[in-house]
C-alpha cells in the first residue's frame, strides 16, 4: 500500500542524534537491523534498490544489565560492543534525592500548560513527601505524580492531599511532619 515516498526514522534523523530508549528490550530481528546500521550507516528504504548513506549519531538507553543480556542471549554481543562506545550510567532518582525539587518544578510548569492550570506553589508537606519518597518507577514516576498532583490541585498549589495516596500514607513513616505553619514553596 506505499504509494509514495517516506523517511523514517533513521533518515529523519540525518545529521542528527536519534535516541533509542529500553534498546535492551529490541527484538532479535530489530538488533540484527541496527547492527547492521552501526556497521556500515545505510539505511534501504521498503521497495528501494538501493542504499542509502546517513550521517546519524545513536544515543542508547536501557534499564536492563547488558553484560548479563549478552552473556544469556538475550542481546547479541557484537551489537552491544558496538553501541558501547561510551557508557554513561545515571543512577536511580532515589540515590540523587538533591535533584527532585528541580525536577518537581518542571513537571509543574509543563504539566500547567497542558492542563490549563495555574500552579505558583508547593506546600512544604507535599515538597518533603515528594523528596522523600523513592521512586521505583524513576523518573516517569516522578512525572506521573506530579501531573497527578496538578490535576489534582483546587488551590493554585500542590498540596499532600494532591498526591498519591501512596506517598503518603506509608507503612515505614507513620506520617508526614506538621508544616501547616510554613509558607508555600514559590515555583
């Protein structure tokens, strides 16, 4: 049914950086694709004959341990050699606890935009629930909790009655420490 043609997204990326989330999870057929891209930067669009040559810089992301991947099968080797070229490792949001207020302060902002909400404050209950919690779900957690939180909102501010139930009712903490007195944190 192609009846005209298309870049994908290799091609789109031409002269660029294309960047491959969870690449730990690719399908035995689409690894043997990329490798053959990273082999020799050419792409053969569907119906073509011929090849095409790109310029096109790979970012790679997983979550899975790749030495383990290749050593049980599940990645082929020679492919994983090739997109380690350079390793950088970032640890999980609950080892860089310093960075969540940053991180809190964007979502909001984002998360005003597409909800149409005017969030100008966090209270100091919801900021310490938020520091405090540890983010299984890393940082797509984060963001799911704080959009939870801006919809939420019926104040102009995010409140812990805003959040997850989850962050704060924990087991481990019997409750969050009384800030009813303290200003709200500005945005």
């Amino acid at each position: 049914g192609a009846v005209a043609d298309k870049k994908g997204l290799f091609e789109e990326a031409e002269r660029g950086t294309l960047f491959l989330d969870e690449v730990g999870e690719l399908p035995p057929q689409t690894q043997v694709k990329l490798l053959r891209f990273l082999e020799n930067h050419e792409i053969r669009r569907v119906g073509d004959t011929e090849n095409r040559k790109l310029d096109v810089r790979i970012i790679a992301a997983t979550n899975v341990n790749m030495a383990e991947a290749t050593q049980n099968g599940a990645f082929r080797e020679d492919l994983f050699y090739r997109l380690n070229t350079f390793q950088l490792h970032l640890p999980p949001l609950r080892e860089r606890k310093a960075t969540i207020p940053n991180l809190v302060k964007f979502f909001v902002l984002k998360f005003n935009q597409e909800h149409e909400k005017d969030i100008g404050g966090i209270e100091p209950s919801a900021q310490f629930a938020l520091t405090d919690y540890d983010y299984p779900g890393n940082i797509r957690e984060l963001s799911n909790i704080v959009e939870h939180a801006v919809v939420m909102s019926e104040n102009g501010q995010i409140r812990s009655e805003d959040l997850p139930e989850k962050m704060t009712l924990r087991p481990d903490r019997p409750a969050l420490p009384d800030y009813s007195s303290e200003t709200p944190i500005e945005l």
